[in-house]
C-alpha cells in the first residue's frame, strides 16, 4: 500500500467522544445505520462520498466508520487522497463497545 492510513483503536475515540477532536462519519448502508450509530456521527454511505466532498474540511480531523473497517478504510483512501485529515476506525462497529444512538 502507497498510503498508510492512520487507524483509531475504538477505546481511544470513545475517549475523545465528549471533546471535538474529531468528526465521525459513517460510511454504511442505510440499513445498517437504522441498527444505532457513534453519537454524534453523521452518515454518508460510502458510495456517495464523492459527491459529498465539499463537507469535508481539511481544517479537521476526521474517523471514519463501517461495520468492520474495511469499506471505511477505502473512504479513508479516498479522502487521503484529496487532502483530507482522516483517521480508520479499527475494527468498524464490531469492536466499538461504547453507546450507539437509535
């Protein structure tokens, strides 16, 4: 791999959850949001992040998230690619043990 994404252990963003360090963004499908997200993320599927660039800022710092790790480490890529300060959720939802919102 050209580009080294940095990752995010789960533990530690729930550490930063209460601050503003970073901005989540959720890349899953709408089913699989319906089943609870990070509070505070926002959802953009991953299909559609390109068309959702210009809410990224490359001012913050952001975490992405999917169910496992691998669809947000592609938005990572991605991301990485047009400038854009981003970090992987290890592991997606299956290893995040904080609280979820409905």
């Amino acid at each position: 791999m050209d580009n080294e994404i940095n990752e995010i252990l789960p533990e530690e963003l729930e550490k930063e959850l209460n601050t503003s360090k970073y901005e989540i963004v959720d890349v899953r499908e709408d089913e699989e949001v319906a089943n609870g997200m990070i509070p505070g993320a926002k959802h953009i599927p991953l299909n559609s992040i390109p068309e959702h660039l210009d809410e990224f800022s490359k001012d913050k710092e952001y975490v992405m998230v999917c169910r496992s790790g691998r669809r947000s480490y592609n938005a990572s890529l991605y991301l990485d690619e047009k400038g854009i300060n981003v970090n992987n959720l290890k592991g997606g939802m299956l290893e995040w043990e904080g609280d979820v919102t409905d």
